[in-house]
C-alpha cells in the first residue's frame, strides 16, 4: 500500500469534526474538561509550572497524590500500538502527580504478558492499565495484583471476572453495536445478497467475538448474506503479514466474496495486494479507519466501483480514557462516571461529505485519521519515537 494524493483539501475539516466528535464521548465520563486534550493539539498539559493546582482546574481527573502508572500491553508490535502508545504517554504527561510511566510489551506471548504485569508489581507500580490480548488467561495475573493493593484497569478486551473482586475498573466500548454497523452498511450495500468474510484478532479474544455477534444479530435478517471462512471469524492476531496469508487462503477457496468484514482497517489494507494477485476487485470493505484505507479508496473506487468503503473510528483514542481513569484513581482525582466508551460511524464512501473517506498523503499510509493525534505525533509514533513523561512537560 502507498500513500496517493487525494482528499488533501478536507484533511483539516475532518480533523476539526474529529475533535468535536471525540469531546462529545469525553462528556459522557469525563466532563468538559476533559476534552480539551482530545484533540492531542498538546503533549504538555499540566506538566509545566503552573504546578498542581493548574492541572486539577484544567484536569479534575488529575488529583494531589504522587502515584507511578503503567500501560501494559499485551501485544505492541502493530501500528494500532504504537499510536496508543504515544496516547499514553500524552495523557499521563499532562498529570503532574504521575511520577513516573512505565511501558510493557507483551509480545504477543500469554507467559510474557503475565511476567510483565508481576514485575510492574515488584516494582511497586501504583496502577497499571492492561490490553489483556490473552482475554481471561490474565485473569489470575490481575487478580493478583489488584488484592496486592495495585490499581488494576483492563480495557477493550475484557478478561473476564469483575470490578471490585478482580480488577478496580474495566474500561470497555460496544464491540457488538460495530458489528451492527458494519452488518446493516453491508446489508444495505449488497441488497441483502452475498458472501461476506470476517476477519477478527487473536483466538477467542473478546473483541471480534462480540463484533461476530452483531454481524449475526443483523445478517439474520438477511437470509440471502452468508458469512463464509472459518467460524466465527478468520484468526489474524491483528498482524498484517497473518492478515495478508488469510485474505490469499479465502481467495483460492471461495471464488465469489462480495464482502470483507475486518477489525484491522491498517492490516485488511495491507491485504489488498492479495486481490490483485488473484486478479480479483477489492469488494466491499466493512472495517475500522485507517489513512491507507482512505487513500487506497480514493485511487481506486473509479475503477473498481464495487469497492465501498465503511469504517468507524479505530479508537486508539480509547487508552486515553483508561488512563484518566485509572490516573483519577491512583491520584485521588475525579473519577470518570462512566467506563463505557460508545462507538463511532466514521467514514461511508456512498454518503455525502464529510464522511467519505479521508487521504491524508502527508501521513503515512499507517496513519490512523481518527487518532486525535497531531499529524507531528503520528510521524513521530509511525517511526517507533515514543517521547517520555518528562520530555512532555
């Protein structure tokens, strides 16, 4: 995938309707205040000399007490990552009273991951936010940590058990209403007819499952919409290599797809070669933004008019949530008054502006246009440059 020139002009109005966007969902947990730092128009925050006081005013999450935080993650090594990683980092910086943030990689190895969160805990991590990739595997791990006295804060995928007993929070979006967004855009695109593939995470993870339910939950009405592929959802473990072998497998096996459902827009993008392969159009594209997506879009839906395109946000703004929260709870700050992130229709190449898809080619193709990161922080976080807590203040 390349970057193409194209939709250069509405860059800077999708950006200001993101922004307002991403403050809308702020309010349901976070108050006013809280937005002022979605639109990522500022890595410093509270950070500066303004001091403590400054920082409660402008950030009531943010409260007096010294506290150290951690994100860990159960698997790092993706673009989607990376880009939450630099969140992070943003969020965590503009609290003073956070002392010091720790990173974690767990590789994508269930083991690692549980070792990572243990040493967090050695080391006397206050609070600890976690991507628990490994779904209820990390259990046992988070339970432990919180009845050791650590603040615990799953999100996005949950791990079973509950707040209060093994965790303090669990911060979590409506997988399920993606699924019916994606369900009844495809519906809609292929007048109730077709093959659709659906491409999912890791094994069992909470995320595609939930978003497999909601496809159902609308293709039930559809008796003419098959899903095809392995079930309930082709594995990728969210890696584009992986995602680009599945897409070539389906394509040698099922000679009519009309459709493909994914929750990787980066990786399903990368797999677009796949099709030219086999000599195949790109069909419908059912998935989560990314920059590629918009720019692949744009070169090629003159060509190619079967290739539609529906995305919703990909959330990697979504740890900033779980980090407020968790941040509000190690400092004695304002807790949020909701752990529920909504979903976000994002962009729909049949509608009419502004929701068709976005190209920005000054970005790389792995940039994510629902990020809330500046185009600076997105270079910066593409290209592995991660800043640290201090350099942020």
């Amino acid at each position: 995938m390349s970057e193409k020139p194209a939709g250069g002009a509405r860059s800077g109005p999708r950006r200001r309707r993101l922004t307002i966007g991403a403050c809308a969902v702020a309010a349901l947990s976070l108050a006013v205040a809280a937005c002022s730092s979605s639109g990522g128009n500022s890595g410093a925050g509270g950070g500066s000399a303004g001091g403590q006081n400054a920082a409660s005013s402008k950030y009531p999450w943010c409260g007096p007490k010294q506290a150290s935080i951690a994100l860990a993650d159960g698997f790092g090594d993706n673009t989607w990552r990376e880009l939450t990683r630099y969140s992070a980092v943003k969020i965590a910086a503009q609290c003073p009273s956070v002392t010091k943030y720790v990173y974690t990689n767990g590789e994508g190895n269930t083991q690692k991951a549980i070792s990572d969160i243990n040493s967090l805990v050695a080391q006397g991590t206050n609070a600890i936010v976690d991507f628990p990739d490994a779904g209820k595997a990390m259990l046992p791990v988070l339970t432990k940590a919180y009845q050791a006295g650590t603040i615990v804060v799953p999100y996005r995928v949950f791990p079973g058990g509950k707040a209060g007993q093994n965790y303090n929070a669990y911060v979590s979006t409506n997988f399920t209403s993606a699924g019916v967004l994606w369900g009844h855009d495809v519906a809609t695109a292929l007048h109730g007819k077709g093959n659709v593939v659906f491409l999912g995470g890791p094994p069992a993870n909470s995320q595609s499952l939930a978003e497999y339910q909601g496809l159902q939950s609308v293709f039930k009405n559809y008796p003419g919409i098959h899903i095809i592929g392995q079930k309930p959802y082709n594995v990728t473990n969210w890696n584009p290599a992986t995602t680009q072998q599945v897409v070539a497998s389906l394509l040698s096996k099922y000679p009519k797809i009309d459709a493909v459902v994914s929750d990787f827009g980066t990786a399903l993008a990368a797999s677009f070669t796949q099709f030219q392969k086999a000599g195949r159009k790109i069909p419908i594209i059912a998935t989560e933004d990314g920059n590629s997506l918009g720019c692949d879009w744009a070169s090629m839906h003159k060509s190619d008019p079967g290739f539609k395109l529906f995305t919703v946000s990909s959330q990697t703004w979504m740890v900033e949530y779980a980090m407020r929260y968790t941040i509000a709870l190690a400092t004695k700050g304002k807790v949020p008054s909701s752990t529920v992130v909504p979903q976000q229709n994002f962009e729909n190449s049949v509608s009419s502006k502004p929701s068709k898809p976005v190209c920005n080619n000054s970005l790389p193709a792995t940039a994510i246009m629902s990020s809330g990161l500046t185009p600076v922080q997105q270079k910066a976080a593409l290209h592995g440059v991660i800043p640290s807590l201090g350099s942020l203040r």
